[in-house]
C-alpha cells in the first residue's frame, strides 16, 4: 500500500478496489469518453454518494487507477539491489516492464484508444523520477561519475516507454527478445568506457 492510501480503511480500499475493477472491465468495452459515473456504479455495485465520497469524477477515478497501475509498475520492474552496472539495470527493468504490460496488454490499448494516452506521460515522469533517484546513489556515481542522473534518467524512461507504446500498439509487433536485442545496441557498455 502506498502512502496516499495510508489513511484508508479496510472498507474505503474495498470500495476503491470495486471501482477500479469496474473501470477496467468497462474501459474494455467502450471508449473512456462514453462512460458514465453510473455506469461504473451500477459495474461496481456502489452507490453514486459513495463515488462521490471517494472521487469527484470519473476522470479523477481513471489517474486513480492508472497512479495504482504506475506504483505496481514501478514496485516490481525496477531492479533491487547492488546492481551497479547502469546498462545491465536498463536491461533488467525494460523486460520486466515488457512482461508486465504485455500481461496489461488489452487494458493498455483500451486506455490509449480511449484518449487516456496522457497516462504515457504520467508513466514516463514517474519512471523518469525514479530512475534518477537510483541513479543517482553512490554505486551508480562510482561507476559512471560523468553521467548527470537526471538527463540518464529522462533519457532512458523515454526511450523505453516510447518503444514498449509502440510494440504494445503495433498489431504486428516484433518479438519480445528482437526488441530488448535492438535495445541493448543503443546501451553504452561503461566498463568499456572506464577503462578506455
């Protein structure tokens, strides 16, 4: 559980949850903008005063759930650890964000498809944030000291995110292993350049 849902009840995360699901099931079978706050309700089994006491429209319900989605993201995709070597950590964290929106696939295009491609962005921020605050720990800077962690950081999120947008869009994409192969060309290797 993130901090923001810290002040949460068991029952509040429930009522949550049931809202979120329902949004996800819906997004599936039709565009975000045709959706209604009581179609969600009547998806969900909550009562309208109830999302209102949660959310103040369905627009905020949808970064609700795609801010849960990041955090998921994030938690599981990003390598923990004593990982050093910037270019195996990039490696790492771009297959394990492959497989977990692969596995988000049909929800993924639902929400681009249904003009939620803002999420992108959303995604793309916090990765970047995140990945500056790794870079920047001591290991990181020990290893490549020249790197500014910031523009490493916007940098790689970027390009990441943008190639794993269009393989998960694409309706014939390449091959998971052809991608992160392609991908791994563009990593500098820092041994090599350290010891140059």
């Amino acid at each position: 559980m993130n901090e923001s849902e810290s002040h949460l009840d068991l029952r509040q995360r429930k009522t949550r949850k049931l809202l979120v699901d329902a949004l996800i099931s819906l997004l599936q079978q039709k565009p975000f903008s045709q959706l209604s706050v009581t179609d969600i309700c009547q998806t969900a089994m909550v009562h309208r005063t109830t999302f209102y006491a949660h959310f103040s429209d369905k627009q905020e319900l949808l970064h609700y759930m795609l801010h849960q989605l990041e955090q998921e993201c994030i938690d599981t995709c990003l390598p923990q650890g004593t990982i050093t070597n910037p270019r195996e950590y990039f490696l790492i964290a771009t297959e394990r964000v492959l497989d977990f929106l692969s596995a988000r696939r049909t929800l993924y295009k639902a929400c681009v498809d249904s003009g939620a491609s803002t999420a992108a962005h959303m995604l793309e921020d916090y990765a970047a944030q995140e990945l500056c605050q790794r870079i920047s720990q001591p290991q990181f800077q020990k290893t490549v000291p020249h790197i500014h962690p910031e523009i490493a950081a916007r940098f790689y999120a970027g390009a990441m995110l943008s190639l794993i947008r269009w393989w998960l869009s694409s309706d014939v994409p390449v091959t998971k292993e052809l991608l992160l192969q392609n991908f791994s060309y563009f990593l500098p290797s820092y041994e090599t350049q350290r010891e140059g």
